[in-house]
C-alpha cells in the first residue's frame, strides 16, 4: 500500500513537472512571436510593395519563405491572399484571408480583403455579411469601414430601388431560395415549390425565383402553372433568356406531361448581376485591396 502511495506521489509530480515544462514552452513561443512579429510585417509589406511594382515572383517567393519559416502567422497569410487575389485566383484568396482572420480575428483588413475578393465572384451574400462586420469591428472613421459602409448603402439603394425591399429582405429571401434549390437538386418538388412560394412573398419581383418555380411545376406535370411562372418572369424581365427558352420548351408539352430533360437551375443573384452588369459589379471592378 504504501510503495502505491509512492508511485501515485512521484506520478503527481511527473506530472506537475510536466506541465510546468509545457507552460514554460508556450511563453517561449509567445516571446518569440512577439519579437519577431514587427520583422514579419514589415517582410509582408516589403512583399506587396514588390508586388506592386510588378515582380510578382520575388514577391511570392518572399511570401513562400515566410510560410516555410513562420508558418500560417496571420500577415503572411494575408499577403498570400493579396497576391493570389492580383493573380485572379479568388479561391485561394478566400482561404489565405480566412486564415488570417482564424489567426487574428479582429484583422479588420484581413476582413474587408475577403468581403472585396467576395464581391469580385459576385457572392453576395458573404460580401454583405463580411463588410457589415468591417464595419462592426474597424475605427469609425477609418478608410476601411467607410468603404465598406459605401458598398452597403449601394447595395441597399440598389435592392429598393429594383426589388422595394430592403437589403435584409432581400437577404432572408436569398436564403429560402437556396433552401428551395436544395429540395430542387433533391427531386423534392412539392417543397421547393413550396420554399419559393415563400420567397416570392418577401421579394415577388425576383425572375429567377419564378423561372424556377415554374420548372418545378413541369417537373410534377403542371404545365399551365409553369407557363404562368415564365409568363411572370418574362413581365419582369422580358430579356430574361432562359425564362423564354423554357416556356418554349414547356409549351411543346400536353397537360399531365411532366418534364424529363434536366434544366438548370438559377443563381439567386449571380445570373441577374453577370447578365446586368449592375452596379454591384461595378463595384466589384472598381474596388481596391487593402493592404
């Protein structure tokens, strides 16, 4: 009993050792970071200014021995995703900005790169959720925040005026249409008709929403019902392409006839935007990243 008692005491102190030794580490490397976190910012800086000037190969390569030196710091992480947004890659952008944020989540830059990179692949719906935090989290007056407060008056100026409703309207309407487009991928019928009815009663001056809807109806059959939703889609916006080519299609069908060829679906804002060139793509092309 007692060598037990022993053991279980020179246990308790291993232990005790141990996680003295594991919180000695983690201020070492806290230290660490905190004196070399000036060098590393300045190293980005002297990346992007590179970068600016054209050589967008000393400028990754700066930012590669970064990465393999200090890993995914979050200024690194950063530049990384400024010279991936330069070189259209947007995708990686996204992820580079992400991961700074997840390192530095009150990287206000880091937020509005990612909302400005959102807003060139016309997704809307992350742009918007993005800058209002910009907005929530940066200096009042600082540039980032009031470009970012000028995208959502736009953009809020832009949806009452097309749409009279507001932007959040139009936002919660978003979101039962992709609802909608799920049940659509799924077969689903009856629910997607059901969720973009829904829709329809937030924002009713939405073609897409209706061209969808009335593929639904071919689907299950009811070809009067779709050619309403295309003849309303049409009185929206009568240079709404694929709303004619379906109702064309639809009309060569008998009544009771359910729609077999596989139609593609709609973007809730992208096929509107691209297909307008509005104003929220002028943005997008107008817009300069942060640095």
């Amino acid at each position: 009993m007692a060598k037990k008692r022993t053991q279980q005491k020179n246990n308790s102190q291993r232990a005790k050792k141990h996680k003295k030794r594991q919180a000695n580490l983690k201020k070492l490397s806290l230290s660490k970071q905190v004196t070399c976190q000036p060098y590393i910012e300045d190293r980005v800086d002297n990346a992007l200014e590179i970068m600016e000037k054209g050589n967008w190969r000393e400028a990754a390569s700066m930012l590669a021995e970064l990465k393999k030196k200090y890993g995914n710091y979050p200024h690194i992480c950063f530049g990384r995703g400024v010279l991936a947004v330069f070189g259209g890659k947007h995708d990686e952008a996204i992820s580079c900005f992400k991961k700074a944020i997840q390192g530095s989540p009150d990287f206000v830059e880091a937020h509005y790169n990612l909302a400005a990179t959102y807003q060139k692949q016309l997704k809307i719906f992350e742009m918007i959720t993005t800058y209002r935090h910009v907005v929530l989290i940066g200096e009042d007056h600082s540039h980032a925040v009031q470009q970012a407060q000028d995208v959502l008056n736009s953009m809020e100026q832009q949806i009452r005026d097309s749409h009279g409703i507001s932007l959040d309207e139009f936002l919660k309407a978003h979101r039962i249409f992709d609802r909608a487009v799920e049940h659509m991928e799924s077969k689903e019928w009856e629910a997607a008709i059901a969720d973009f009815r829904e829709s329809l009663s937030i924002n009713p001056n939405h073609p897409q929403t209706h061209g969808n809807l009335g593929l639904c109806y071919a689907r299950m059959g009811k070809k009067q019902l779709a050619l309403e939703a295309f003849d309303k889609a049409l009185e929206l916006d009568p240079r709404y392409k694929p709303a004619k080519d379906n109702r064309k299609l639809i009309a060569s069908l008998t009544e009771d006839q359910c729609l077999e060829k596989e139609m593609a679906t709609v973007n809730y804002y992208k096929d509107c935007f691209q297909k307008k060139k509005s104003g929220i793509k002028k943005l997008a092309e107008a817009l300069g990243f942060r640095r």
